[in-house]
C-alpha cells in the first residue's frame, strides 16, 4: 500500500462525502457555500488524479492494484458529481447518460482488449473530453449565473459530450482493428465455454 494507491483511494473515499455535500437539501445561502465546498472537494480529488500518477512513475511505484484502481476511481468520481448535477437540475439526464455510458464501452472494450495482452492506449480527443468535463462539473457546481459560469458549464458539458462521443468511435475503431483478428482467430464461444 504505497502512496499512489492511497492517493487512488483517496479519491474514491471523497465520491460519497461529494454526493452528501452536493445533493443535501438546506437553505440557499448555505447551499452557496455547500456548492463552494463541492467543487473544491472535487478538484482536489481531481489533483489526486495526476499527483498519483506522477508519484508511482517517479518513485516507480507501479502496481497492478494502482493500475486496477485508477481508472475506476476516476469514472466513479466523474459519475457521481455528474448524476448529482442531475438531480440538483443543472445537467441534462440524456447527456450524463452518454458520457456515463461511454467511460463503460471504453472500459469494456479496454477489459476485453487486455485479455488478449493488448493495451489500447489513451488518445488526446479522450484527455480532452476529461478536461471538458472538469470544466463543466466545476462551473456547474458553482451555478453562479451572474458571472455566466452556468452558462459557461453547460457549453463545456456540451464540448464534453461531442467529445466523449467521437472519442468513443475512435476507441471502438482501434479496438476493432487491433482485436478483431484475434478474436476470429479464436473462434466461437460454445455453451460450456460460457458456463466455465
């Protein structure tokens, strides 16, 4: 249990203190403040993202267990702030269902190419889609519409959403270059291979 993965496991101990903050019902003027600490709760578990990363490089404290956890951390992080926004009426159901139901495609396409030792890197339009993200959840958190950050956000979301989608493909397509032969190679899978 090195620092990495306690960083990676920070962040995932922070995603139901997020949702309590954010989805807790009170006054408007404790709401602001409570928004205030949301989005802070959420970009220092953000910066946890990159920080562990660094860490495990640097002091080369790679492990299989930070590699497992990382990706799940992140998507449970993401998910949670962007249902929240849901449910406190600043993003739309439909869109959060995209992007939601893209990191699970990914990552089951990611999964299946694993199996077969191929490790389907991460590509710009994705860091980008992310960086959308962060910008969008931050400012829709915040919802301070005077100085137009909900606006601000939901155009970010917006970004983020064409992104996740053409990232996506452009997933699938690598997969299905890459992996495609493989798995016609091996054949169909029989009943006793599915029940094993």
């Amino acid at each position: 249990m090195n620092t990495p993965t306690k960083l990676t496991l920070a962040r995932i101990f922070v995603v139901p203190v997020l949702i309590v903050v954010l989805l807790t019902e009170v006054r408007s003027d404790v709401r602001t403040w409570l928004d205030y600490v949301g989005v802070l709760l959420f970009l220092a578990a953000v910066a946890t993202d990159g920080l562990d990363g660094y860490l495990a490089r640097r002091r080369n404290q790679v492990t299989t267990l930070g590699i497992l956890l990382d990706p799940i951390a992140d998507k449970l992080l993401t998910s949670a702030a962007l249902i929240s926004l849901v449910e406190m009426e600043r993003a739309p159901a439909w869109v959060v269902c995209v992007i939601i139901g893209r990191e699970f495609a990914v990552q089951g396409l990611r999964s299946i190419a694993a199996t077969r030792n191929v490790v389907i890197a991460a590509e710009t339009l994705g860091k980008w889609k992310m960086v959308a993200q962060i910008v969008a959840i931050s400012l829709l958190i915040l919802n301070v519409k005077v100085l137009k950050a909900y606006f601000i956000g939901q155009l970010a979301l917006g970004v983020a959403t064409i992104l996740a989608i053409v990232s996506g493909i452009s997933y699938f397509l690598s997969f299905w270059s890459v992996v495609s032969p493989d798995l016609d190679a091996i054949g169909p899978v029989t009943q006793q291979q599915e029940l094993e």
